[in-house]
C-alpha cells in the first residue's frame, strides 16, 4: 500500500465505469487520472507495450460510440476525451495498465477498481438469483390464478342452478 493512502469512494470509480460492447469498461482519460499520471503519457505505456494488451483487454472506441458517451454520459465534448479516439480498458485490462506503469498508486487504484469489478459481479449474481426467485413465484401465482379462475368457475355455476331453481314453476298440488 503507498505510504500515502488514496481514498477514492466507490462512487467515483462507478461513476468512471461504463458499459460499451457489451462489456464493462474504463477510459484511458479516467485511468490516467486517477493512477495520477497524464493521459498521453498511458496511452504512450499503452502503445509501448501492445503485446500485453490483445483486443480484449482494450479496444478504441470509434466515433458513434465517442458521440454516444457525450450524449448519455454528461461528457461535455470529445475534446475532454483527450481529442482523440480514446481507448477503453476491460477489467483485465486495467490490471495490465497497473502493471506497466509500476506506481504504488497505480498498483493500489488497480486493486481497488478490480476489487470493485468483483463488488459489481457479486451484485449481479445476487440480482440473478432475486430475478430467479420471482420468476418461480410468478409461475406459482400463475398456477394458483388458474386455480383460483377454477373456483369461480364452480361458484357461478351453483349460482346460476340456485337462480334457476327459483325461476321455476312447481308442479303438483297446490293449498
């Protein structure tokens, strides 16, 4: 741990992941600020040591995908993504960021955003588990409906046999 401890509430690291192809992601712009060091210089690292980065690891948005971010994302423009298409680093992929930049605060940020990964994947499994759960409910209420519609089903009909027994004339004698 660096001698000097860095307190980032999860908060912030949350609000720096984003979900893009389908995968849960940070940009380089997000990953240089906080490991403390300049953008240009990550994307230097980055390039310098390529064969430590495959596709899944990282990947450069394109211009429909920047737009999009500066649309849903409260990005104010593409210039504050560095002017440049910027690059976008999966879980893994920010652990070999920390790994190339040899910092205590990069190696201390990267164990707490993987730490936060597992958080958010925990999170999920739980989710999955609650979604499960009420599904099985859902089906049970639906067979418990079907019974209950059955129930009604045989009350209407003794009401109607009552109803029509009423309606009906007696035969025989009278007093």
């Amino acid at each position: 741990m660096p001698t000097k401890e860095i307190t980032t509430p999860d908060e912030i690291l949350l609000s720096k992941i984003y979900l893009i192809r389908g995968q849960k992601v940070m940009l380089d712009r997000d990953l240089a600020e906080l490991f403390q060091v300049k953008p240009y210089r990550l994307r230097e690292q980055v390039k310098r040591n390529r064969i430590k980065f495959p596709e899944h690891f990282v990947f450069k948005l394109d211009k429909q995908e920047v737009r999009l971010m500066v649309s849903q994302n409260a990005i104010p423009s593409h210039q504050s993504l560095g002017g440049e298409l910027p690059n976008a680093f999966t879980e893994h992929g920010i652990l070999q960021v920390s790994n190339i930049l040899r910092s205590e605060t990069a190696i201390y940020m990267s164990i707490r955003i993987i730490e936060l990964f597992v958080k958010m994947r925990e999170m999920l499994m739980t989710h999955k588990d609650l979604l499960i759960e009420l599904e099985e409910i859902r089906k049970k209420m639906k067979t418990q409906d079907e019974r209950i519609d059955l129930v009604f089903d045989y009350l209407t009909q003794f009401i109607t046999k009552d109803e029509a027994e009423k309606e009906r004339t007696r035969i025989g004698f009278k007093k």
